[in-house]
C-alpha cells in the first residue's frame, strides 16, 4: 500500500477526479456491492487513520440530533449549552462542528469522544456502503484528503471489469 500511497498521493487524486467520476457512473452497482467490502477491510489494514486524521482536522461531519443528545450527556451538558459551545448551522441547515480541527480531535490524533462520536464519524469514509456510489460528488471530494477512499478507487480502477 505505501508504495499505492506514496508521496504526492493527494495530487494523483486531484489528476485523476474524470476517472473516478467516469468509473462510478459507469460501473454496474452489484459489482460495487461486492468489490467495495473486501478493498474497505483491505484499505484499513493498510493504512492508520491515526496518522492522517485529515478528516477531523479540515472536515467536520453533521452532528444529528442522536448525536448531540449522545453527545451532550457524554459531557454532562445540557443539548442547548453543547450546540451552542461546539455547532454551527451549515449552508445545507445542518449542525456542523464550529471549528477546525474537531474540537474532540487530540493532539496524538485521538478522538476524545470515540464510542460516542457522530454517525457520520462512525461511516467514514463510507468505503463499505452504497454511500460510496449513490454520493459520487462526496466520493470524490473524499479522495482528494482521504487515502482510504484513494485508495480504494484506484484500486477498483486497476480491477479488470467484468462482461456480464
């Protein structure tokens, strides 16, 4: 994998955005259903989050409302005190982090709210779920910061296809 990896691994993304587009508008969703959970498993082995973190560091994920209520009494606070401490309404009307990095990201990369983070912490970087191809704009905006999602997409364009 480091050697898929590498150095410059974010401007080979970057070159590559028509390819990946062009790959999961066209790839057929079973063969996706079938590929994407081994390359995921395979993907995570691979490579340590906790050395990138980039995704908690420039990105931050919508805290639903399970999430703040989870959340909140994780911290013992009050749902409103949390919003207003730690949210934001985004352009889309969702709550989002109010800054970057994820005020829970510690300085050795660590969550410190990991059991409880937001779902969509939980999901990311959705390698292993529909996710991956019904969302192809938030696939790609993934592989531009995220080595799994590079990963995997360029494993699947190195797969031969199939003819069925």
């Amino acid at each position: 994998m480091r050697e898929l990896l590498g150095r410059g691994w974010e401007q080979r993304a970057e070159g590559r955005q028509k390819e990946y587009a062009s790959l999961l508008k066209k790839k057929p969703r079973r063969d996706f259903l079938v590929e994407l959970p081994e390359l995921h498993k395979q993907a995570f082995r691979e490579i340590n989050c906790l050395e990138c973190a980039k995704c908690c560091k420039k990105y931050s994920p919508r805290f639903k409302t399970p999430d703040i209520k989870r959340i909140a009494r994780l911290l013992g606070m009050k749902e409103g005190d949390f919003i207003r401490r730690y949210l934001r309404l985004d352009e889309e009307g969702d709550y989002v982090a109010n800054v970057a990095p994820c005020p829970f990201l510690g300085s050795d990369n660590r969550c410190g709210i990991y059991a409880d983070r937001p779902s969509d912490c939980r999901r990311f970087p959705y390698t292993d779920e529909d996710v991956f191809f019904k969302r192809q704009a938030l696939t790609l905006q993934n592989s531009r910061f995220c080595p799994i999602v590079y990963s995997v997409l360029e494993r699947l364009l190195a797969a031969p296809q199939r003819k069925d």
